[in-house]
C-alpha cells in the first residue's frame, strides 16, 4: 500500500506500484489489491500530486520513495526511472502550461462578445427609457435595470469562472510537480517484499539454531 503523507514523517512520501506504467498510467481501481493507487485507479504520480497539495512539507529535505517488486527493479533502472520521472515532469507543465493559455484565451474570446452583448442591451434600454419609454412608471424602470443586471451577471460568471478560477488547478499542479522533479528520487523493493524476505530470514535463522 503506498505510504501517506503525515506530520510525524516529514523527510520523506512513498508511492508503491506493481510496475514502472503504473507511476505514469492509472490502473484499473481494483478495492482487493493492496496497493492505494490501484484501489484508488490513480497513476503513481497523480496520487503524489494530491498527497503533496493537501499536506504542509518541508521541500528542503523531503525525498521521493518509489516501491516497486524485485522483478521490476533491474540494474540501472533505477536512473532511467528518475530521469523519466523529471522527463514527464517537465512535459506535464508543459502542457499545464498550454492548457492555462488556451482557457484563457477562449474565455477571453466569450468575455469580449458577451460583455459588448451585454452592453448594447443596457444602452438599449438606456435610449428606451430615456426617449421613447420616458413616461414609464419608475417601478417598471427599476424592474427592467434588475433584470438587465441579473442577465448580465448569470451572461458573464460562467466565463469569468472559466477566465479566472479554472486555470488554478493547473497551476498547482505545475508547482507541485516542478518541486518533485526537483526532488532525490529513491526505489526500493515493496513492503511485501520485506516482509518475505524478512519471513525467510526468520526461518533460516530457525532452522540454523535447531542444527
């Protein structure tokens, strides 16, 4: 089971996968398997990323913990798997990056036509109750200029929303993952691994003292 983020262990976050794809790729959610990123069907990495937003830590010294069974762990994999981690780092802000610029310039685009929309309607109105509806009752007036501002308003919060509040997400996801690339990256055999091996030295140690 990959290990959480908690105050008392502050140096270090653990994330355990059945295979290097997993770091990178979501599994299938799988409630009967040990491991958190299965259960959950987050990829490795995604499950760091929330791990990291939702908990203080000190970026100083922390480290990353890949877990991995023994048969995945293959001499140098362990450098090719640190520079992949950086590599898809690196590509993911990229495209956070891209993805950023293309909200805004598509909310924009919307905030431009739908704020002259809105514009010309309240100038409307303004002529008509100025000239031709002059004589209208204030009351009616009044109602008209609330229902102009709450069309105004429910017109253009999806796309301020959208200009303004979307891109955070991606934002933090950038910053969160620019400090892990950033991070010294250890792999190390699962725990089930260790707790086998540990069985078996247990056993031997055993075996060795009843000889």
């Amino acid at each position: 089971m990959s290990t959480p983020v908690t105050p008392q262990d502050k140096r270090a976050i653990a994330v355990e996968v059945a295979t290097v794809d997993q770091l990178f790729n979501a599994p299938s959610v799988d409630p009967f398997s040990d491991r958190e990123v299965e259960m959950l069907g987050y990829s490795g990495l995604a499950y760091l990323v929330r791990q990291l937003q939702a908990h203080r830590r000190d970026w100083q010294h922390l480290r990353l913990i890949v877990r991995l069974p023994p048969d995945q762990i293959a001499p140098g994999s362990e450098s090719r798997l640190i520079e992949a981690v950086r590599r898809y780092c690196r590509a993911k802000i990229e495209d956070n990056t891209l993805e950023v610029r293309l909200i805004r310039r598509r909310s924009g685009v919307a905030l431009g036509i739908l704020a002259a929309f809105v514009v010309a309607i309240i100038a409307l109105a303004y002529f008509l109750f100025t000239g031709a509806l002059s004589g209208t009752p204030m009351a009616a007036q009044y109602l008209v200029a609330g229902i102009i501002s709450l069309f105004a308003w429910v017109t253009l919060w999806d796309v301020l929303e959208a200009f303004i509040f979307n891109p955070i997400p991606l934002m933090r996801e950038s910053s969160t993952l620019r400090r892990i690339a950033d991070l010294g990256i250890v792999v190390e055999p699962d725990r089930a691994s260790h707790i086998l091996l540990a069985t078996e030295q247990s056993s031997a140690s055993e075996r060795a003292a009843r000889t």
